[in-house]
C-alpha cells in the first residue's frame, strides 16, 4: 500500500468538510482537496448529505448545470466540534479524561 495507511470513513467524511468549509467545491475539486478517490468521494458526499452536514447547490449556466457541495451549519458545528476533541485529546496526553455535566 505504498506506506501509507488507511483512513476511517470519518476521517474522510472530516476531510471533505475541512474541503469545503470556506467555500462550496464541485466534485473534482472536492476530491484534489481531501485527496479521496472518485468512487469513495461519492459514497461519502451521499451520506454526508444524508446526514444533513452537506448540501447541494445548483448553478445555471445558459451551457450547463454545474453542482456545488457546500457545508451546511450542522456540518459546520460537527467539524467545530471534531476538532476540539482532537485538540482535547492532542494537547494533554497525560492528563486524565474527564466528563462535565455542567
């Protein structure tokens, strides 16, 4: 596999929102930017819409259709969130993990 390793479908459903977080991003553009290949970027960009994180946009042209993917606010909050617990988890590896219910 070349040295590389594997990534989770979370870790490329996070990649793909990290892709767009600025500004919605057509398919090919969203596959260079997280670096996912064709047939993955596909599954994962359903699910992501299923699960209301992305969302479709249609731009008319007088030639063409051409579909954006744009992150939506859910989308947005889970990444915001994502990367705190990595942030959590990355920062003190030494101290102990911990709940508040405040």
């Amino acid at each position: 596999m070349n040295g590389s390793l594997r990534r989770s479908k979370l870790e490329i459903y996070v990649g793909i929102l990290i892709a767009i977080k600025d500004k919605p991003l057509k398919l090919t553009h969203i596959t260079l930017k997280a670096k996912v290949n064709f047939l993955t970027i596909k599954d994962s960009l359903l699910q992501l819409t299923q699960h209301h994180l992305i969302e479709e946009r249609v731009a008319k042209t007088r030639k063409q259709e051409n579909v954006f993917y744009a992150i939506t606010k859910k989308g947005a909050k889970f990444l915001k969130i994502y990367q705190e617990m990595v942030f959590l988890f990355d920062s003190n590896p030494q101290a102990p993990f911990t709940f508040s219910f405040a």
